[in-house]
DNA sequence: ATAAAACTAGACCAAATGGTCAACTTAATT
DNA sequence: AATTAAGTTGACCATTTGGTCTAGTTTTAT
C-alpha cells in the first residue's frame, strides 16, 4: 500500500500527462512561452483547457516540465570519451549524434534556443551547474588532446560552441534552410550534411576523416 | 512646399521614432513579438503608450519597422565578391565581419533568430525573395571557386550554412556562453574566437588561412 | 500673429487569457 | 457493492493588453 502524501495519478493521469507533454513541446517550440496559450496545448492535446490545468497546477509548471523532459535527451556518447580515444573517432560520431537530434527532435532544439535567447531565466541552479560542470569536463579533454599534439586548435571552448553551433543550427534555423533550398531537409540531406560538416570540421582541426565517415 | 498627402513629420517625430525603434528592437529581441508588451516599449522610450502608438499604428506595424531597419544591416562585401577572388581572402574577411556584427548588434541577430525559430512569418515577400536571390548567387559563387579547384568542399549550401551558425551563434546564445566561460565575451575574446573560426573554416576547406588573419 | 498640422497624454474599452470553483463522472480499492 | 480517490468539464473571474477617443499643447509654415 504505497500511498503518497499527495495526489497520486492513475493510468489514465500518466497517459493524460504523456500526451499533454508532447502537446506542450510542439506549441512551446513554436511560439515561445509567452506566445504559447493552454488553449492551443489543449487542443492539441484533444482536451479541454481546465485538464491541462489539472495536471500541470500552472503554465509555467508545465513549461518546466517540458523543460526538464528534454533534458534527459541531452546524453551523447562524447559525455565518456577519454584523452586516450582518438578524437577523430570521437569527434565524428559526436557531430553524427547532434545532427541525428536535430532531425528527430528539432522541437527540442527550438525550445532551448528560445530559453537562452532569452536570457535563460529558467535554465538556473540545478541545470546550469549540471552544464558548466559538463563543459569544463569536455574542455579538459580536448585541451589535453592538445596538448598531446593529436589535435591542431588553439582554443577548446571555442571549438565546441562552432561544433554546437553549427549541428543546433540545422534544427533551429529550418524554416531558413527550407526557404533557402526550395526544399525541406529529409533524412538524404542530413546524412550529406552531417558528412560535410564532420569533413569541415576534422580537417579544420587538423585531422584525418575515418574511413566510415566520408563522403561516398 | 514638397507635402505627401499622407501624415508629415516634423523634426520631433523624425527624433521620437528612432528613440522607439531602438527600445523596440531591445524588447523584441528579449521577448520576442508576443512577449513584448507596447508599454514596455513605451516606458523604455520614455514616452506615454499612446504616443508609440501614434508613430506606429500598431504593435504589428512596430515590428515591422524594427525587422526592416534591421534588413538594411545584412549587407558585406561578400555579396560583391566574384569567383576570380581568393576565397581564402573572402571568407575570412566574410566571417570577421559577421562576427563583428554578433559583437556589435547582438540584438539584431536574435530579432532574426526568433523570427526563423517561429517559421519565419513576417519574413515573407519581398524580403523572402531577396534572401533567396541572394543565397543562389552566393552558391554559385562558391560552387565555381569548386569548380576550379580553388576550395575543397563538397557542398556551397551547407559551407555557408556553417559559417552563419557559427557567427550567428555567438550573438543568439550569448547567455550560453556566458554561463559557460564564467565570463562575457568583450572584445578581446572575440578576436580570439574569430581567428580560431577563420582557421577551422579555411583549414576545413583546404585553404591557408592568409598572414593577415593568423592567430599571434 | 495666426491658422493648421504635428504631437502629447489621460481616460477608457473590448477581447483575450491564466487560473478558480463546484458539480459531476469514471476508475480503483477494500 | 460501496466508498474513496482520480479525472472531467462548463461556468466564471480578475487581470492584462492592444488599441481608441478626445481634448489639449507645441511646432511649423505663411
């Protein structure tokens, strides 16, 4: 007889919340926390307004809870590598999981480029420590693959931010490329994409593309 | 006696104008399009509401005012460059003035990227059109240097999509980065930041990066 | 000087919106 | 079967907000 002090959710409440969430990240992606009504999270959800509201107490609770969903999906492979692996090997796979992330979760995406256009109010204590510990973490490796001389850039931060930058970039900035191009990005275009930008990348740094990742 | 049938503005308009188009662009750039309200436009103009709304009609019609004073900015000399130029010389000079433009006129910048995270709704039309032309022109500038041997890449679209993500990146996730370095990047920084792009961008394409633009 | 146009600004309004309430239905537990 | 908790929903409310109206003040042109 596990019973929590407060509410406790049935079946049809985790289902009900699933859902909402999913509703809440298409709308947040698109119009931003302000721009986004309960209304339209509603709709999109198939229910009506006051459900929302009975799930998520507030707005704002639900946008923290999209917030806090995402972020579980944050985890690359990058996250384990050592100053023993070779950066190549590494660096490739990387961009090849960011790029993946831009094209199956471009909501995702969108709706951290809004939080920290804005200023990232609410990507505080918790998260951003999380972050800047993660950051300083992957700075120390490729510092040290540097310093072992496997790698040719002057600068760690900013070899990360272009990397970011430019894999963020095909998730964010869609609507541009589209309009641009004269045609959505498909699955086709990525992988031609991802190849470019891991050539552009690797050879900027000095390094050799592995086998498996070039070009046919 | 030149008089437009419509409303004339005298020497205070003209003043006032420029004094709300610069706090509008602040607010949108912060908020965005629906999270920005007149009064906050109004309160950090110094004016009454009523007088924002005498100058521009409508909260609409301000944005637009504020996209298009921006568009005038957009231009480089890139946009004249010609396939007989080096592009080791173009691009780098290309990203530097990008990059000073991040560094300048950050605000301008996430303007845009809100505008393109939201579909771009208001960037239809004429502006569509010049983007579009601008980019195949811009392409083709870069598929002949391609065609000549000159450059080494297999892709003018995405080359040019990298450089503008790794520019753009440094005004739209300013607080990203912030956060990360523990510190805001001045101008020194971006020095740095510019010639390490510069050097993984040439070097990416197979280019040497020219005397001028080498890291000290 | 004076008339017309440009500008300022408080009062006000209708619509939109986040959120509450109370009554009701369905699901789960014993 | 009965009781309790979870879930549903329409009616409703207070506030916010884009925008109007009107009446007055300052600039500008003649």
């Amino acid at each position: 007889m596990t019973q929590n002090k407060t509410t406790k959710e049935g079946r049809v409440g985790a289902a009900n919340k699933q859902i909402i969430l999913t509703a809440a990240e298409h709308e947040f992606a698109k119009n931003g926390f302000k721009g986004t009504r309960i209304q339209q999270v509603a709709d999109r959800a198939g229910l009506p307004k006051t459900n929302v509201l009975y799930y998520f107490k507030s707005k704002e609770n639900l946008y923290f809870a999209v917030l806090e969903q995402i972020l579980d999906l944050w985890n690359s492979t990058f996250d384990k590598a050592t100053s023993d692996d070779d950066p190549a090997e590494v660096l490739a796979r990387y961009i090849t999981e960011k790029m993946e992330f831009s094209l199956t979760r471009p909501e995702a995406s969108r709706i951290f480029a809004l939080e920290i256009i804005n200023g990232a109010p609410n990507l505080t204590g918790f998260f951003k420590e999380q972050q800047v510990n993660w950051m300083k973490g992957r700075v120390e490796l490729v510092q040290s693959w540097i310093d072992q001389k496997k790698i040719d850039t002057d600068n760690a931060h900013y070899l990360l931010f272009h990397i970011w930058a430019c894999c963020q970039h095909y998730a964010d900035f869609a609507a541009q490329i589209t309009q641009l191009q004269g045609q959505e990005m498909g699955r086709v275009e990525y992988q031609k994409a991802t190849k470019s930008l891991i050539s552009l990348i690797l050879k900027g740094c000095g390094l050799k593309v592995p086998a498996s990742y070039l070009a046919s």
